[in-house]
C-alpha cells in the first residue's frame, strides 16, 4: 500500500493512495515543493504531473478526506469545508476532479493555511 506525506506549514497530512493511473503518475514524481493558494476552504498547489487524462469517476462534490487531481490546472486540491460554489456544506471543487488518495486527518487544520506557505510531498516508506 502507498502513502504520501503532505506538510504544509507546521502540518502535516498522510494519505493512501488508490489505484488509479492519477495515483500512479502522481507518486512517478516523488518528491516535489510546491506553494499552496487558497480557495474558500480548500488548499490546491501545482504539480509536476502533467499527462494525466480526467477519471470516468471524477467528481466536482467530494468528501472530507478524499485528495482530488485537478487536471486542466495540474493541482492536486485538498477541500476541508465550503468553497465559494458551494452548495450549503458540501465540499465543490471548481471542476471535475480524480480522486487520487484518501486521509483521515483532521483536514480541518488547513484552514489557517496562507497562499504562499511551502508544500513538500513525499513518499512514506513502508
């Protein structure tokens, strides 16, 4: 099973990752800096993974927990609550999105993250 550390600011976030050709590609490119922007409740940062086509099961709404890919942006998008398209509560992303990975973190952390603050995602080995 693989898994991924994200550390944004003084968090850090583990995840495992699904099997999915956005998975694959996403861990081909470990590790990587990136700096995070804000949207609403929702961190996104760019990637180095860029030939990745867009999932039969993508999705807009997603769950707390579930780490999605955003393709035309290269991005992987963490949402932790409401961003501005929000319907009520739910979790929507600005476009369709693959699901690469899931956490049961507390994501709710993210929400004093500042765009700017530095990202580092890495393998966990097992």
């Amino acid at each position: 099973m693989r898994k991924v550390s994200i550390a944004i600011g003084e968090f850090e976030i583990h995840a495992e990752l699904r099997n999915t050709p956005t998975a694959d590609e996403i861990f081909k490119h470990l590790p990587f800096s990136s700096s995070a922007q804000t949207w609403g409740d929702e961190i996104y940062f760019i990637t180095p993974a860029k030939n990745i086509a867009l999932e039969k099961d993508a999705k807009d709404v997603v769950e707390l927990g579930e780490l999605a890919f955003w393709v035309e942006g290269a991005c992987i998008a963490i949402g932790f609550g409401p961003t501005p398209i929000s319907k009520g509560d739910e979790i929507r992303l600005a476009a369709k999105t693959n699901i690469w990975a899931i956490t049961s973190d507390d994501l709710t952390i993210l929400k004093s993250i500042q765009s700017g603050q530095s990202i580092v995602v890495t393998a966990i080995e097992n």
